[in-house]
C-alpha cells in the first residue's frame, strides 16, 4: 500500500510541474462509463430496493442503450447496483453490448454505498479490462463525476450516461489522474415524446 501511494504522489509531482510527459498513446488509457439508473416507479423507502422502473425509465433506458452501444466503445467490465431498478436499467446496455457474464458484478454495496464505496470497487477491478461501466444511484454516481472527472454536472438526472476517460494505466491511479470527459448523454435530449 505504502508503495501504491508512493508512486501516486511522484506522479502527480511530475504531472504538476511537467517533468514528464506521459504518452498515453503507446498504452492503454482507463476509461469509465457512469450511467445513473432510470426513472423508477414511487415507492416507501421500506421499498425502496426492490422499485421497477417506470415506463419513461424503460424507454428512456431503451433508447440511451442504442444510442451508446452506437457512438462508443464498449465497455469490457460492468458494476451494477443490485438495486431492481439499476439491474433494469442495464440489462438494457446488455443486450445490446454482449458483455460475458463473467465481467459483470451486481453488488449490493454500491445501492446505499458511497464514494468510497465505489473508489474500492474500481480500484478491485482486473487491469486487463480498460473501459469500465458503472450502474449506481444518486448522490454518489453525481459526486464521483465532480469528483473525478473535469465537468460539474449537479444532480446527475435518471438515465444519463457520462463518460470519463483517465490518463492511467492502472484502476489504482485512474481517480487521481487527469481526467477528461469524453461524451455526456442526457436521456431526455432523446426522448420521442
């Protein structure tokens, strides 16, 4: 741990006073792919876990999968809140992305989880996957983009997909990397109706 920290700091030193210049383009750049899931039926928070999206959530969801599974690359690793609604929301991304099942994670965690939470997810997933997507809730789907990427979004809204890409090579540097936007996709640009 003292190692990875180690090296965290001397890159960042280097980074801060342009001793080096990393060339992204001879390695492979992390990337993430934040989606918040979509518009869910009301409920009690004694319910809260088991909502279904809503019929604008499962069309919205419909057609934010098409649109992304279209305009990006896909993504080699997922995780999902265990959430019914963020499970809903990405079978539609999986139909369309044919994920191995093997690379995707439901974890209760990141329903309720924080931050941090999700910081340790990432940093857990296998460096052969570059281009992670991650399901999850508000607030901390909204916190990890100001967070971590190079936008100020707010209040993320349901559905929305925002893509990061990091200068890092492996998911224990990518957060504190530089990072760079690459695309944000709000799903009620998208709507039909």
């Amino acid at each position: 741990m003292a190692e990875k920290n180690k090296l965290k700091a001397i890159l960042s030193i280097y980074k801060r006073y342009n001793i080096i210049k990393i060339n992204t383009e001879d390695r492979p750049m992390k990337s993430i792919t934040y989606i918040r899931h979509a518009n869910a039926e009301g409920g009690t928070f004694s319910n809260d876990f088991a909502r279904n999206l809503s019929q604008t959530g499962r069309d919205d969801a419909f057609n934010m999968a098409n649109i992304f599974s279209n305009e990006n690359e896909r993504p080699d690793f997922v995780l999902s809140s265990s959430a019914v609604r963020a499970v809903q929301t990405f079978c539609y991304f999986a139909d369309r992305l044919a994920i191995p099942k093997e690379n995707i994670i439901y974890d209760k965690a990141l329903y309720m989880g924080n931050c941090r939470t999700l910081c340790r997810a990432i940093e857990a997933v296998p460096e052969q996957h570059n281009n992670l997507m991650i399901v999850g809730h508000n607030p901390t789907i909204s916190e990890m983009i100001c967070r971590y990427g190079d936008v100020t979004i707010g209040n993320v809204p349901p559905c929305t997909i925002v893509k990061i890409n990091y200068d890092a090579d492996t998911w224990s540097l990518a957060l504190d990397s530089a990072a760079k936007v690459a695309a944000v996709y709000y799903s009620s640009k998208f709507r039909t109706k």
